[in-house]
C-alpha cells in the first residue's frame, strides 16, 4: 500500500498544480478502489491538500500569478465553511456523501464546458462577496473533502469575470485555507489516517512543481479543453464506482 500511496501522491500532485485543484477529485475515487471507506478517503486527501496547497502557493506568489490582498477573502471565508463541513461529515451518510461529490463533479464540468477562458466581463471586485462566496465553498470542501476548487474555478470564471489560469490559481490558494480548518477538524474527531496521509502529503509535492510549470506552459484555449476532458474522466470513474458497489 506504500507504493500505491506515494505513486498516487505524486500525480495527484502534479495534477493539482495543473489544474488547480486540491486532489481530492482524484485521491478519494482512487483510495475508493483501494480499498480505503469513503470518510477515511476524504481525511487522507486533506491532509494531502494541506501540505501541497502549501507549495503551490508559494510557487504562485513567486510567480506572482496574483496578489494575496485580492483573494485571501476567499479563503477567510473558507477556513469558517470548512470547519462546519467536517463536522457534517461526521454526521451525514456515506453514500449520501458520495453522490454528493458525484453531483459537484456534474456541475463544474458544466459550467467549465460552456464558459469562456477569456474574460467577456470586468473582474468582479468585492472582499465581502468574496467572503461569502469561500464560506459556502468551504462547506462542500470540508464535507467531501476536496479543497473547493472544484467549484471555485467555474464560479470565478463564469460569474466573477476572472481569467481561467488566474481562477485555477486562486483556487488552489483557497484550498490552502479549507483543508488546514477540514483537517484540524476532522483530527479532533479521529477521522484521519495520518499514516497514509503523510506518504501522500509528501510524495506529492514532487508533483506540485511540475504541475504550475506545465500549467504557465499551456495555451488557455487547450487548458481549458485539457480541463473539460480531466473533469468527465473523473465524472466516469467516481459514476462507475458508486453504480457497481
């Protein structure tokens, strides 16, 4: 299982610097079929975003792909909505959970299928908007556990006027903040297999880097049809899973 684990770790790492994402789109189906229940996949791959949200952050600071004054009210409002989702978490059905994630996948896919990469309107500019908008995500963050990019980079680009790759960004810097307040949770209530977890956390920071640069190196227009493609795979193999068990 150590090997399964640190392979996974790394590609779920390179995929979350490239897409944005926190991995939980891709660790949680993945730990479903190796054997892992679906609340104790949900803590390992928290733990994993937590330490490569981490990295990736710094990496786009550096880059200075955007500015933390303009978006830490995301994840101001993240950090409340993820502490509330984890404990849900501990109270809500299994399979109820599953099909929710399934139901999160189906929308973003939506949204990211019919929206446009280039901006068609200003950027929306509103910290208490902003604000909310990370405390709802952070519910169905801490609940499922992925880090809320799933639907922050869909909302971002079709109703706040920002750029795909800026939107991809931001929410990976969003997840830094709900899967540090989903994981202090779920902790404290003995839901995480920190043994896995930290052979996922560190393996994928291998990735991380790599992800960010193959993200800067891709046109927007083929990001956002590499993106589409990545979001049905995920939609297919979590469907599979939950109509064959």
């Amino acid at each position: 299982m150590i090997i399964e684990l640190t392979i996974l770790g790394v590609v779920v790492g390179t995929m979350s610097g490239f897409f944005g994402i926190g991995g939980g789109t891709v660790s949680v189906p993945v730990l479903l079929y190796l054997g892992f229940g679906i609340k104790e996949a949900i803590g390992i791959s928290i733990m994993q975003m937590v330490v490569g949200s981490f990295m990736a952050a710094w990496i786009h600071k550096k880059n200075q792909t955007y500015t933390i004054a303009e978006v830490k009210y995301f994840g101001f409002g993240g950090l409340a909505g993820a502490a509330i989702g984890a404990v849900l978490v501990k109270i809500l059905d299994a399979v109820f959970l599953e099909w929710l994630f399934l139901s999160i996948v189906a929308f973003t896919l939506g949204r990211l299928a019919f929206s446009n990469p280039t901006p068609m309107r200003d950027e929306v500019v509103n910290r208490p908007l902003y604000t909310a908008i990370g405390g709802g995500i952070g519910i169905f963050s801490g609940m499922l556990g992925v880090g809320g990019s799933i639907l922050m980079t869909p909302i971002l680009v079709s109703f706040m006027g920002f750029p795909l790759k800026k939107a991809s960004a931001v929410g990976l810097f969003f997840v830094m903040f709900t899967s540090l307040s989903a994981f202090v949770t779920m902790v404290s209530l003995g839901l995480i297999n920190l043994q896995a977890g930290a052979i996922m956390a560190v393996s994928s920071l291998v990735g991380i880097g790599l992800g960010i640069w193959l993200l800067h190196k891709t046109k927007v227009t083929h990001y956002k049809q590499i993106l589409v493609v990545f979001y049905i795979l995920i939609f297919a193999i979590t469907a599979y899973k939950l109509l064959t068990h």
